[in-house]
C-alpha cells in the first residue's frame, strides 16, 4: 500500500488554509468599505470645508472644500472625463501654497489634448475631495498604511477647458464579496483535486 504523503499533504493544507483566510479578509474589507461608502454619502451633503493640508485618510473624501493656490509651480495631465460626459485629458495644477507648505493639487479641468497649457496662474479653488493620482505599484498599494495624498476638483475650470466631473459613488468599487467567493471556490477545488489525486495514488495497480 503506497505510503501517506505527508509533507505534500501539509504544503496543499497550508496552501488551502491561506485561501479560506484571504477569503475571510475580504468579507472583512467589504465591511469596512461598506462604512466608507456611508461616510462619503453623507459627505455630499456636508458645508464646505478648507482643504486639509497634510494627508489625514480618507474621512472626507467627496466633501466640497476649498484651498488657495498661491502659484502654479507645474502642471500634469491624465486621462478623464468632463462634466458633459466627453472624455479627455485631466489637467492637473501643482500649486504651491507657502514658503515650505506641501504642494496642492488641483484639477483644473478637461481638454481633449493632453499638451495644453491652461493660463490658470492660481487663487482660490472650491471643489470637491477626492484620491491624488497614486502610480505605486498595485500590491504596494494594498499593504501600504500610509494615507494616500488628496486634490481637489475645481468646480471652475481654467479658461479653454471643461469642468471635471464631480466624482460620485459609483466610482468607489466594493467587489470584495466576489473576491471573497473566488477564493473560497478557490480553496474547494483545491482540495476536491487533491482528495482525488490521493484516491488514485492509493488505487492498486493493475498486475
């Protein structure tokens, strides 16, 4: 009679133990965003408050603010949307706001090409609060606790471009259920596989 394979028994078990906890994270996660996406709803309907300076987390994201842009040190440009529907070019101010205070960014609107130099030079913004464009990797994201940098959407935009869109709900995912089913699903199939493998590894052998 074939002999227990125990260690492949012990790396498919931990390997299955790892799944069903990734799961559990998840429902854990779409609680907490189930949480945020109540607080950023009643953040629509909050009065407006002045930008926060230094990232604080997420507590007022889609909450009407508004900051002063004492000058415009640089521009950046990404692909968005206007508040018409028509897609484009987001054209990003870098404001500086003091001597030694952090930078400010401000969306100043949507042209439909990416090199256009807005003749914005700064003052006072009202928007909307909302996530800076983050380029870290997507896992460093995930296991990163630092607080992700905020900018505000002008509710004006720069002269010869488009308002942005206001972002809205819809734009926050919470899919965390379905991650969760994936790999719980994940986790039974792996060990249905590896239940019928050492069924047939036991099975004797034709003479």
């Amino acid at each position: 009679m074939p002999r227990f394979p125990l260690i492949p028994t012990l790396v498919v078990g931990l390997a299955i133990a790892a799944m069903i906890g990734l799961g559990i994270w998840q429902l854990q996660r779409r609680g907490e965003k189930l949480a945020a996406l109540q607080l950023y709803a009643a953040n629509l309907g909050k009065p407006e408050m002045a930008f926060p300076r230094l990232p604080v987390g997420d507590d007022n994201l889609f909450r009407r603010a508004d900051a002063y842009c004492l000058r415009v040190i640089g521009w950046q440009s990404q692909g968005g949307r206007s508040v018409k529907g028509t897609n484009g070019y987001r054209h990003l101010a870098q404001c500086s706001t003091g001597a030694e205070g952090p930078v400010l960014l401000v969306d100043m609107g949507v042209a439909p090409d990416p090199k256009v130099q807005p003749a914005w030079k700064g003052g006072k913004v009202t928007g909307t609060i909302t996530h800076a464009p983050d380029h870290r990797p997507l896992l460093a994201g995930l296991f990163d606790s630092a607080p992700k940098h905020l900018m505000l959407i002008s509710e004006a935009a720069a002269p010869g471009l488009e308002p942005t869109a206001r972002p809205d709900l819809s734009s926050v995912p919470n899919n965390h259920l379905s991650y969760a089913v994936q790999w719980f699903l994940f986790a039974l199939v792996a060990a249905v596989i590896y239940v019928l493998a050492l069924k047939l590894r036991q099975k004797p052998k034709a003479a």
